[in-house]
C-alpha cells in the first residue's frame, strides 16, 4: 500500500465549499476499489492550511487504475476549482515506524493480563479433553498446552510477545494444525467451549470486548481448519494483532 499526502492553502472563506466538494468527492473514494481509506484534517494553528492523506492500495493503482477508472471524472470535477490551492502533492511508503498510543487499554488490559487467559484456558481445555468430539485432536497433549495457548493470546491480544520470544512465534503456531485435518463441526465446537469458559471465569461481558474477542476467536479457528488441510506446507506470517477494532486482511 501506498499513503498519498496532499496538502491545500484555502483561504477562510472558501473554507466551507471546500470541504463540501471533498464530503461529495469522498463518495468517489468510497467507491474506488483501489482506494483502502481517507482522511481530510484542517490545521487547528493555521485554520486555513488543510492535510488530506489518502491510502491507495499501491501508486500504480492510484495513478493508472483510478484515474483512468469510471470513479474518477465525478471525484476530479469536485476538487478541480482548488487544484491550484495545493501546496504539496506526494506519495509516502510505509515504515515499520508505527503502533498505537496509550490512551485505549489493550485487549490484554481490558481482560486482566495473564492471570484471566490462564484461568482461561485452564477452564477450557478440562472441557476439551471431556468433549467426545474435540478429545481426538487433544489426546496426548501436553501439560503445559494451556499455558501456552494463554502466552499466545495475550501477545495477539496486546500483551508481551512471550510466545513469539518463547515458543517461535506464528510459524510455530502453524506448524501445529499442519495435517490434522480439522473439521469444520469441531471447529463450531471449540469456538462454543471457548465461549463457555470465557464467561465461566468472568472475562468481561460488555459488548465491545466481546465482539473483539468473538472476532479474534472466528478468525483464529477458520485459520486453523484452513492450516490443518492436506498438502498445505509450512509458513510464515506476521504475528497476529488484535484491537478493538478487529484486525485487517493479510495481504501477503
């Protein structure tokens, strides 16, 4: 992905047609399969300088895809009149620079920590292992399973990144559904068990967490059933991370 930054000196009184012909050039972005989001900021310390960044899903997309697309002549008609307002037109590439601030707990936070995955899972696998239908994919498991499942959910979660430092991150994950051929009803029946425990053990109820958590558990298991398939091999991937707001496509 490619982040374009587009930086406009419109005077105060031009002010309320321009965002206005943005709000209705924003229906073209919308749109637009190649544009992944947007945002139009104004300048708070010099009120007539404003910031649009949009995301595109690559600078060829932008420049041949979308310009030359159907969503193009109607977003271009709204913003014509202010071309000549724009002090800087650029594309930006992405960084590993970048994370999200304190001011929003962590899912890990918002649970308890470890102590609440630990009981977590603890609650859970005693069902697993009693359940006629997932004990077969669990018989022979080790001891410290529970733990280790703990240690993975708290870094997606937000947490330390004990698994990946501990057990070899998302590849050692992998390697674990690797052949097992798992079924789609023992999957609906982990995701089930998993959903008992939690409220078992009090893990927060408000809508919000639940809907995260429900997301990240949904997402998790469909992988798993996908991983554990015939003659898929082997790979990696970037560690999971999940926020309140769920977590993005993976595009390899």
């Amino acid at each position: 992905m490619i982040v374009e930054y587009i930086r406009y000196r419109i005077p105060a009184d031009r002010a309320e047609g321009f965002e206005a012909a943005y709000a209705r050039a924003a229906e073209s972005l919308a749109a637009a399969p190649e544009c992944v989001d947007y945002e139009l900021t104004r300048c708070v310390d010099e009120p007539d300088q404003y910031a649009l960044h949009i995301t595109w899903t690559s600078a060829k997309d932008h420049l041949e895809s979308f310009r030359g697309g159907e969503q193009f002549p109607a977003f271009f008609t709204e913003i014509k009149p202010y071309v000549g307002d724009i002090l800087e037109m650029r594309h930006y590439g992405r960084t590993g620079v970048r994370g999200e601030g304190g001011s929003v707990p962590s899912l890990y936070e918002w649970i308890g920590g470890e102590e609440a995955l630990l009981r977590l899972t603890e609650a859970f696998y005693r069902e697993v292992l009693k359940d006629d239908l997932l004990y077969p994919l669990f018989a022979g498991m080790d001891p410290e399973h529970p733990q280790h499942v703990a240690l993975w959910l708290g870094e997606v979660f937000g947490g330390p990144n004990t698994y990946t430092d501990s057990h070899g991150g998302y590849r050692h994950m992998i390697r674990q559904h690797l052949g097992r051929g798992i079924e789609e009803k023992q999957r609906r029946r982990w995701v089930s068990l998993l959903m008992d425990a939690a409220d078992e053990v009090g893990l927060p109820d408000d809508p919000e967490f639940r809907a995260a958590f429900v997301s990240y558990i949904e997402w998790g298991t469909r992988l798993a059933v996908i991983n554990s398939r015939p003659g898929v091999k082997e790979y990696d991937a970037p560690m999971p991370k999940w926020n309140w707001g769920g977590h993005p496509p993976y595009r390899g």
